[in-house]
C-alpha cells in the first residue's frame, strides 16, 4: 500500500473513530472507575476536556492514555476498530467467553478493560523495576521496561488467549519504546498466545485421525 493510501484510510478511519471515541469517553471513565481494580486506576489517565484525542497509525482516537515515563501510551475505548486480532464468528481464532464472542471487528467493553489492565499493570511493573534498582530517572530506563514488559506478559498472556485475544493490538506501540525494538522470542510469542494456542490444537487434532 503506498503513502498515499496509508494516509487517505488513516483520514477516513479517523473521521470515523473521533466521533465514536467522544461519544462513549464518558460510559469507559465510569466503567473504569467501577471495573478496573483500584490498584491500577492512578495509572489511566484521560485527555483533558478541549484537546485532541491520541490518533493512531490507523486513525484510531481513543481519549485514554498511560504514562511511563515520558511516555504515553495509548488504550483503546470500547468501540475502536481491531484491525489486528478482529476475527469472524465461525473462525478457529474466536475467543468466546461470557457467551458472547470476545475478539470480533469491533473492540468490546472486556476486552478495552483488559488492555487497560494491562498497560496499567506493565507501568506498576515498570515503577517496581525502578525501585528496585534504586533509579530515579524521569526518562525511559530500557533494562527496567523490558523486565517489566516480560513479566508483564508472563502474569497476562494466558488471560488473554482464553478470553479476550487482543494482546497484539499493543505490540507495536510496546515494543517501539524499546531501544533496540527486540524482545526475546519466548515474550514475543506472547502476544500471540491465542494464534498458537490454535495452531497446537490443529496439529493435535490433524495427529489423532
């Protein structure tokens, strides 16, 4: 796809997304404040009332934020495109959980607090690292959030291939803080949990005809 194109869908999804994102700002900080465990709500921050909501690569606006660091990083409002994990009904990739399907086009309440719990999660495992060493820099240490980034996976990844299978939807916007953007094989394999989690299924089905 030329630049051209990638900038004419980024236009069209964001004159989409803009509006759905300011009309449901409001039911995600109330679903926040009563879902999100209180242990991570000092982490989710929201773009003040008047300014611009954070526009991704695709186009998608979301009014939700974490700060790490200088860093901040987006999380997605009910209701944003999933171009990424969005999968059909009848397909291997569906998570259902609840009785309704998890991962379809469309991200869901669950799911978007999940993804907040996790960013939120990764920044209380961020603070931790700093602690721990003793460091007091206001800019990204690396070491500190590729530890944070791993464990965080590891405490979450099993969460999200059994309900929800988002997790990919943050891989590029993660793994860009990095210094290097490399992340040992074993984590970035999380992210994709549900994919092999599927796969083994297949191959263990295809083995036992």
């Amino acid at each position: 796809m030329s630049n051209e194109q990638s900038s004419r869908n980024r236009m069209i999804v964001s004159a989409y997304s803009k509006p759905m994102a300011q009309m449901n700002r409001m039911c995600f900080r109330n679903k926040v404040k009563s879902s999100l465990p209180d242990e991570y709500k000092p982490f989710i921050h929201e773009i003040q009332k008047g300014k611009q909501p954070i526009v991704d690569s695709y186009g998608r606006a979301t009014y939700f934020f974490a700060k790490l660091a200088r860093k901040r990083i987006p999380i997605y409002q009910p209701g944003t495109y999933m171009f990424e994990s969005g999968v059909v009904n009848e397909s291997p990739l569906n998570v259902t959980a609840h009785g309704s399907q998890q991962n379809g086009a469309i991200l869901g309440n669950g799911c978007a607090l999940f993804l907040c719990k996790f960013v939120a999660k990764l920044v209380c495992n961020y603070e931790h690292e700093k602690k721990t060493r003793s460091l007091k820099q206001t800019t990204l240490v690396n070491e500190c959030y590729q530890e944070a980034l791993c464990n965080t996976l590891t405490e979450l990844a099993e969460e999200d291939k059994n309900e929800h299978g988002r997790l990919i939807v943050m891989k590029e916007a993660l793994i860009s803080l990095m210094e290097e953007e490399k992340l040992e094989a074993k984590y970035t394999a999380m992210f994709y949990a549900k994919d092999f989690s599927c796969i083994r299924e297949m191959n263990e089905s295809k083995t036992t005809i």
